[in-house]
C-alpha cells in the first residue's frame, strides 16, 4: 500500500535569467512574452515600460499582473521578488490568475544571482511550491571578452549558468565568437551555449535544464552533466584530467573541479565537511552538482555560493555507477584541498565498534 | 485595449496543480454522470471504465481507456422510463451490478440489474433484483468488490419507514449465482422502521436533515467481518456482519449535530487505524457549507476520536462559483487490479471544487498536494464544473465525472 511521494516534481520550476547590464535581457524578454509557445508560463519582470506589449495585454487581474493575448502572465516586481513569487501562488491558488506551469524571472542587470536562489531556497512557502529550474545567463556576443576580463559579477554569472545564450551574434565576427566562447569554456565547461540574434528563442530551450523529479531516469543523468561520467572517472587518484587542468591558460581563479569518491559517506560526516567548506569558502564555491552515495543511497546535492539546497534522495541509482561524484565551480580553490577535506571527515564515523 | 480587472475566481478558468490533464470525453452529449465508476480489464487486454448515469435517459456508459489519452465511447444504454436513475455501479472480473433508484415509492423497475459485460460492446443482462415497493425508491449506492457479496443502500418491498426520509437502508445479496440474487442480511438504523422498540433519532433541523439513510457500504477483503457505512445524518457506522443474520453495531461516530449531516463514504485504512469520512455537499451556493473530510482514529472501535479534517478549498474562491462546494465521493482503494491503492494518498472529488489530492502522512496534518479543477462545461445549468465522482487506477491515472454535462475528465497526478 505504500509509495513514496516525488519530492520534487509537483514543484513549479523557475528559471532565472541574468546577464550584464547590455547584454540584451530586456530584447530577450520582450520577445520571450509574445511567443506563441508561452502560454501557462509567468514571466516576472523588471519594469513593465520597458517592454513594449501594450498592444497585447489582454486583461488586467491587479495593478502588477497582466495576461497576455497568448496566455502568458506577464507581472512586474512590486515590492521585492520574494514577495511577488508569494503573491503570484497565492493567486493562482484561488484562480486569480491563470494556473501557470512555470516561470521565468529577469533579474536585474548588475544582480548576483545567488541572492534569489537564496530567496528560492530558504523562504518556506516558496521553497514548498517552486522549484531552481535553471539559470540561464546573457553574453554580449559584442563585449563579453571584455566584461569577463574586467566585471567579476560576469565572471560569476557566467560560471554559474545551466544554460549561456551568446546575443548580438549579428553584430559580430565567427572569429570574435570563437575566442568568446572560448573564454566561456573556462569559466563553465559544461553548460550548453546557444547563440541568438535579436533576443529571438525557443522558450523551450530554457526550460527543462534542472532536476525535476526524485525518481531517477536518464533526464537525472542529463542534468548531473557529462563531467561526472567522463572526466571524473580517471581523477580516483587524482592524477586524472579533471577539468581544472584546462582552466589554467586564463583567468585561472575559476575552474571546474570533479571529484570522485569510492567509499560511501555517512550523511552527518557528509554534510558537515560540506558544511564546513560553505562557511569557510562560500563566496569562492561558485557552483555545486552532484550525486552522493549515503548509505548506498543516491542523494543529488547542489548549490549555488553557501547556498545548498535541499538534498534529493533518488528513488534509485540512475546507472550502475555508485560512486560519489562531485564537479564544483570555484574561485582561488585547489582540488586537493577539496578532496581531502572530504576524504578526512568522511573517515570520521559517527558510530564505531572499535569504542565498545 | 484593457477589459476591466477580473476580481474573483471564474468558473470557465481551469485551475490545476500538480495535475494534468490528459482527455476530457464528453460521452456523445450525455455528459452528466452518477457516483458508479467501475474498471474492467477484458480478456484482450482492454481496460474498460463503466460509468453509470446521474440521470435518465442514459442509464451506463462504457468507455475503453486502454490508451487514458485517447478514450472511445463503446457503449451507451437507455433506461426504461425517464423517472429512473442508475447513479451506482460496480464490476468484478466480467459481472457488473448497477443500482436503479426511482423518483419517488411505488415506481418500477428498482433494485439492481447484474450484468455479464465479457462482451463490453453488449452488456448481457443475467437477472434483476426487485426492491420496489410502497414506501422504497430502490437502491441508491451498491458496493460489489468480491464477485459474491452486493452491499447496497435500498429500500425493501416489507420496509415501512417512520419518515418517508429514512427509506434506504443496508442490505446485503448474496449473487454466487448471478441469475438467482437472494437477500442475507440487512441492518436499519434503530428507530427509523415503523414498529421499532427504539425510539426515533433526533433529527437534524429542517433545512439540514436529509435523512437517516445508508449512502456507501463497504467491505473490504482485509477485514471481510466489518461493514464501512456512510449513514448521512446517522453518521459513520461500522457493523460487525461476521453473522450476517445477525449484524451488530461496533463502532459509532456522528458530527452531527453541530454540523450539518451528511456523512457519505466511510473509507478505513487498515495498516493505520485510521477512517477517512468523507461528507456529501448537497445544497448549492455554498448553503450547507462546511461539507468536510475528516481524519478519525478508530484503533478502538468502540470509540473512534477525530482528530483532524483535510484543509478544505477556499471559501471565498468556490462557494459562490455555481453549483455545490464541497466534499463528496474519494477514490475507496478497491481490492481489485485495475485499483490504486494507497493508505496514505487520498483522492477526492468536491463538486466546484474540482478533484483533490491529499497526503494524509501525517494524519494531524494533512496536506493538499495537486488539485484540478476543469472550467465550466457547455451548457452546465450550475455554471460550474459539479465534479461528483472519482477513480483512480493502478497506473494511477484518475478519472473523474461531471453531474450533468462535462462527461468524463482523465488526469495525471504530477505528485
């Protein structure tokens, strides 16, 4: 008679979309509410003037949310986005709003991030009804090399994204392109990158990049990445390629690290040294994915800065791998550091024979 | 160009979470359906949904969904005359037993026909079990989930109730043999036949009472000696019916009064001591609000305590919607195949409110975790979806039925 609820699927997604002040958000998203493929989706924006689709609102349901012609919900920030994402369940729990299946936040241009994973992850009635999809990060196809070279906040932008989308790629030469994403490359190795011209995208391209269900299938595969399987599997002894190898040539601070661990962890020693590390190291442990062997059990762990977000226990292993495997994104972090750290306190057992 | 602001809830918005729609099928124009919702998995492999009416004409429907995304109308039958219902049915294996209840007393045919549906496109009609008489309207809900036993809530050609309200009571038939249905018990709330010992039980107030009748009788396999009995304003009974000449009360809970009446399906989860009661909503516009799920300990059967009831939908959306508002049939976790069950996931359907899924893990704290509520159909005279029944199957798609014209409405839960 017993079976498990989902922990994660009857969760709204929300996918965050950044990117440098420029780098063409307010075209991306302009375009984004017109197309015929938003319907059910709400789009939270910024600032209403700025995008033009006077011509489309449909109905008005209060003074900051909008229904479109093609059943997109359109609603500007009033207060803050904590309170408009409450706001905006809250509605569509008593049909004030049509029963959107997803959304879609703008945050502002020189916006870290991280501050609204926060708000997803801690806030209580929205860490229970929505659910980090994806970050989907802007580059100026133009400028890009430049900002990464002199704009911290790009730098980080662009290692924590799911997904980069390159704009303006009309204005600009293959050869241009090429070392741009080349740059890219360093700061996020795995992130798939999409150029676009005129803020011109398939919604479905921003959608799906996350972890939606606690029942492993191949999609859990897919959002672990391909750095888990491939590159991690020769650094058992850590002599392998991980990856932080190809981050050196430039803007060495950030690299993408893969760990791998044989031996299963105990979820308290587990979490303590990942503990330890957030308090230590936040503001350089960019980014966190992974999938951990608790007991035998396979735990999906990811974070953004000191943020983890609540551990996901899959409902089974999604492959015959059984091996820890951890890919952080870091700034001025070596792996040895890393690695030890969590070699040293998994040895640590809460319980051992040898006392008694 | 802006419409003006939209102030409340709509009735033609669909609202969903963690649902999905899958099909909406409104059987051929005849789209107002009863509390009967029964699957049969054919010899070829079909699964068959049977749905009995709510209303005449139509008397059942039977649609193949095999493929949940794509179902087919198959077969659709006609009752006799327009002063009948069907409302109820259930199937085992390839007999299926529907219940016909009739406007008023003295009407025939009432009582239940049993059917051999191995050939779903042509039900066969094997007998018909009469309980018409005097002072019956034949049999409201029938309950058949071990191929023998039919438990029904009816009235009886020999039964003369004190208040003409009181006329169906629990009566069990024995159909081993499906052509020669013979009665083997019955229990009567004390006090409500005419030249009962007992006195008669206080009843509701005028506006709320709505009699002191059996709705839903169940039996399950996992306690085969104990009979479930929704009693509307008697209440939630359990009866010992080990000797089925000789049924005795075992357990008795009745919120009534200070509520309003109505208790409608009593569903027990065995592994937990639990009863969930369900209430049945039976005034529009919100006039009997709150209509209820409630959460009862009965590991002492001698006296369940409730201890909780499911957080209801919002008042202030639903109540003035159109239609009724609140509580009425849940998915009863039927011993069969073709059955989701679960002693923690419950699903119910609360007319305007859509159908409701909660999760009763922790029993003192129940929570609602997925919910669809389909816009207004056509021609609805509520001006609003009245979702009155619900079945869940063991691929745990769920199917759930419009009172008079949505017809049919097949969901995934996203849960």
């Amino acid at each position: 008679m017993t079976w498990s609820r989902d922990a994660l699927a009857g969760k709204i997604p929300v996918t965050l979309v950044t990117g440098f002040l420029g780098s063409g958000k307010t075209t991306l998203i302009s375009k984004l509410l017109l197309h015929p493929d938003m319907r059910r989706v709400a789009v939270v924006i910024n600032e209403m003037g700025e995008i033009g689709i006077d011509h489309d609102l449909v109905t008005v349901s209060s003074e900051n949310i909008t229904l479109l012609a093609n059943g997109c919900i359109c609603c500007s920030v009033r207060t803050d986005l904590q309170e408009t994402l409450r706001d905006l369940f809250a509605q569509r729990r008593v049909g004030e709003v049509f029963d959107f299946d997803r959304v879609i936040v703008e945050t502002t241009g020189l916006a870290d991030p991280a501050p609204v994973v926060q708000t997803l992850a801690s806030d209580t009635l929205l860490a229970a009804h929505y659910r980090l999809d994806g970050l989907i990060t802007l580059v100026d196809g133009l400028h890009g090399v430049g900002q990464i070279d002199q704009q911290t906040e790009a730098v980080k932008q662009i290692a924590i994204a799911d997904k980069v989308l390159v704009t303006k790629t009309d204005l600009t030469t293959a050869d241009h392109l090429e070392t741009l994403c080349g740059r890219i490359r360093q700061l996020n190795s795995q992130s798939p990158i999409e150029f676009i011209r005129q803020g011109e995208v398939d919604p479905k391209s921003l959608i799906d990049l996350g972890l939606s269900s606690s029942r492993a299938s191949l999609k859990t595969l897919q959002f672990l990445g391909e750095a888990l399987n491939d590159a991690a599997v020769a650094d058992v002894n850590g002599t392998g390629r991980y990856l932080g190898q190809r981050s050196a040539t430039h803007n060495s601070t950030v690299k993408t690290l893969s760990l791998r661990f044989t031996e299963p962890f105990e979820w308290l020693s587990f979490s303590s040294a990942l503990e330890l590390l957030t308090t230590l190291r936040g503001p350089d442990l960019l980014r966190l994915k992974g999938i951990v062997n608790v007991d035998g059990d396979p735990v999906v762990i990811q974070g953004v800065q000191h943020i983890i977000d609540t551990p996901v226990k899959m409902d089974r292993w999604p492959s015959d791998d059984k091996d820890s495997r951890l890919v952080f994104i870091v700034r001025n972090m070596e792996l040895d550091v890393i690695r030890n750290l969590f070699q040293a306190v998994g040895a640590i057992k809460s319980t051992s024979l040898s006392a008694t | 160009m802006l419409n003006a602001p939209q102030s409340a809830s709509r009735a033609d918005q669909t609202l969903s979470l963690n649902m999905k729609l899958l099909a909406h099928h409104e059987l051929a124009g005849f789209g107002g359906l009863g509390e009967g919702i029964g699957m049969q998995l054919t010899s070829d492999g079909r699964r068959i949904l049977w749905l009995a009416h709510e209303s005449a004409p139509k008397n059942f429907s039977g649609v193949d969904v095999t493929d949940p995304q794509n179902p087919k109308l198959i077969v659709q039958t006609e009752l006799p005359h327009m002063k009948l219902r069907s409302n109820s049915l259930d199937v085992v294996g390839n007999i299926m037993v529907v219940a016909y209840q009739a406007t008023t007393v003295g009407i025939k045919p009432a009582g239940i026909d049993i059917f051999d549906v191995s050939q779903p496109e042509t039900p066969r009609l094997l007998s018909h079990f009469d309980c018409s008489g005097p002072y019956s309207r034949g049999v409201h809900a029938v309950w058949f989930v071990d191929g023998r036993y039919v438990h029904m809530s009816s009235g009886a050609s020999d039964f003369q109730p004190r208040n003409p309200l009181d006329d169906q009571f629990y009566r069990i038939i024995d159909i081993i043999d499906p052509e020669k249905p013979v009665e083997v018990g019955r229990w009567w709330y004390p006090g409500t036949r005419e030249g009962d010992e007992a006195p008669p039980p206080p009843r509701l107030p005028a506006q709320f009472d709505t009699g002191f009748r059996t709705h839903n009788t169940n039996v399950f396999p996992e306690q085969p000696n104990r009979a479930f009995i929704g009693y509307i304003d008697g209440g939630a009974v359990v009866l010992d019916i080990s000797d089925m000449k000789n049924i005795k009360v075992v357990s008795q809970w009745n919120h009534s009064p200070p509520f309003n009446g109505f208790t409608h399906t009593v569903l027990p989860l065995f592994d937990r001591g639990l009863w969930i009661v369900s209430d049945e909503c039976v005034q529009d516009n919100g006039a009997d609000w709150p209509k209820l799920v409630w959460v009862v300990d009965s590991r002492n059967e001698a006296n369940p305590v409730p201890i909780g009831t499911f957080p209801a939908p919002p008042y202030d959306a639903f109540a003035k919607r159109g239609g009724r508002f609140g509580a009425h049939n849940l998915h009863e976790n039927l011993p069969g195949p073709t059955s989701f069950r679960s002693d923690t996931i419950i699903v119910g359907s609360f007319f305007n409110a859509g159908v409701r899924v909660y999760d009763t893990s922790n029993p003192y704290q129940v929570q609602e975790i997925a919910y669809f509520v389909p816009g207004a159909p056509k021609l609805s005279p509520a001006g609003a979806i009245q979702l009155n029944d619900v079945y869940v199957d063991d691929r745990r798609i769920v199917y759930t039925v419009d009172r008079f014209t949505g017809g049919l409405y097949i969901l995934e839960m996203n849960i």
